[in-house]
C-alpha cells in the first residue's frame, strides 16, 4: 500500500519512438511552467547511451529550461534500451516502483514533475517487464506523448494510445517533437489526424532544431510552442 501523499502534479512524458524530441519537449513544458511561476523537477529514471560526466536530459532539459531540480536515477554507457544496457554493463535496472517513488518525493517539494522516459512507452526498464507505463500506473500520472511530424506517425501514435488505454492510463496530449519548417503534405494533413489517432488533443509543436538555441532564446519561446493546456499560446493551425 501506497501511503506517500503527493502535493505537486506529475506528468509523464513519453514518446512513439527514441529520437524525436522528448527532451526538448521535456524542457518546453518545464519553461513554460517556470513562466508561469511554478517550481518544476525533471526525473529521469533510466539514462543510456552516456559515459559518466555527460550531461544527460535531464541535465539538457534544465539547462534549455532554466532552474528546475534535475534528478537522474541511474546511467549505462550503452545506447539500448534501459533493461539491455542495464544487463550488459552489469548494473542494477531501475524499477517502475523506483521511479515512482522518486517522483512522489519530488512532488512533495515541487508544483511540477516531469518523468521522462527513454525510447517508447513499452520500452523494458528491467528483467521482470517493468515500463514507463507501470510507472505512470503506480503514480496515477497522465503520459504526455510525443511524437513525429510526417508519415508513419498516426499508426505509432495510436498504438501508443491503445497501450494507454489498455492500462487505464490517461493521454494527457499529443505533441510534434521535431517539426520542420516546412511542413509537407502528410505533415499538414497529421495536424488533423493526429487527435483522432490519439484520442486526445494535439497540444504543440517543437520547431526542429529548438534544442540547439541559447537557453534565453529556448525560454522566450517556449510558450508559443505548447497549447494552453501545457501553459502557452500555441493553436493547432488546422483548426
């Protein structure tokens, strides 16, 4: 029995795949939310692909945001998923139960906590099974999703929100992690499909290459790349 009574609001944030954004979403949401005057922590429970004295993404994401607590909770070297680089380099995995304790305990002293995961929803954090979705469950949290811009993405994105809703976990929103410039055809046309896929709204869109701009630049932006249900401006173009 859980008895930790939690103050702040967690909001987990995953993905449809690795390399699409999260971080910087990660630190977009948190940007916004010091905006608006709320004390923010990045949790990541599992880092991979990094030697010690790397700055990893919760690191990133503090640094684009500004001052939010950053915690990580372990790291392996190797770019795999949290369960294979954990067994390969002969390091304890984080548990789902890890990860949600620690979240509690950042929301004690934070308005917001953002837990990012590493590669997909489903993606093993041990041996025994354990995902960024039993963590979610544990807290109660809804996932932010986020996900790519072109072709492809509404069947990624609805099976991430079908695996959702398989375990009674709520789609907090769906957001474009890396959106080019230039938006083609399937792009425009997922700005529409993409809610339906999801079952939830879409709530905003990164430019591609925001993580490369000075953290003032990131901050003073940052609003206008989120819906206001993640605290900024931003309205889907397609209505």
């Amino acid at each position: 029995m859980r008895s930790v009574v939690i103050s702040g609001e967690i909001l987990v944030v995953s993905g449809t795949g690795t390399e699409i954004g999260k971080t910087v979403v990660t630190a977009a949401v948190a940007a916004a939310a010091l905006a608006a005057g709320r004390s923010v922590a990045v949790l990541k429970p599992a880092q991979t692909g990094l030697a010690p004295g790397e700055p990893g993404d919760a690191a990133t994401a503090a640094r684009l945001a500004g001052p939010v607590t950053a915690r990580e909770l372990a790291r392996y070297p190797e770019p795999l998923a949290p369960a294979t680089a954990a067994r390969r380099a002969g390091l304890p995995p984080v548990r789902p139960a890890e990860a949600a304790k620690a979240a509690e305990e950042l929301a004690h002293d934070h308005d917001l906590v953002l837990v990012e995961g590493a590669g997909g929803l489903l993606v093993r954090f041990d041996d025994m099974g354990g995902t960024l979705a039993d963590t979610a469950a544990l807290l109660g949290a809804p996932v932010l999703v986020v996900v790519t811009a072109g072709l492809g993405t509404l069947n990624a994105t609805a099976l991430t929100a079908e695996a959702l809703r398989t375990r009674g976990l709520r789609c907090r929103g769906v957001v474009v992690g890396s959106s080019p410039a230039v938006l083609d055809l399937a792009a425009r046309c997922n700005l529409t499909d993409l809610p339906l896929a999801a079952g939830a709204p879409l709530a905003g869109a990164v430019p591609a290459g925001a993580g490369a701009l000075a953290p003032a630049d990131f901050r003073a932006r940052a609003t206008h790349w989120l819906s206001p249900a993640l605290g900024g401006h931003w309205r889907n173009p397609a209505g």
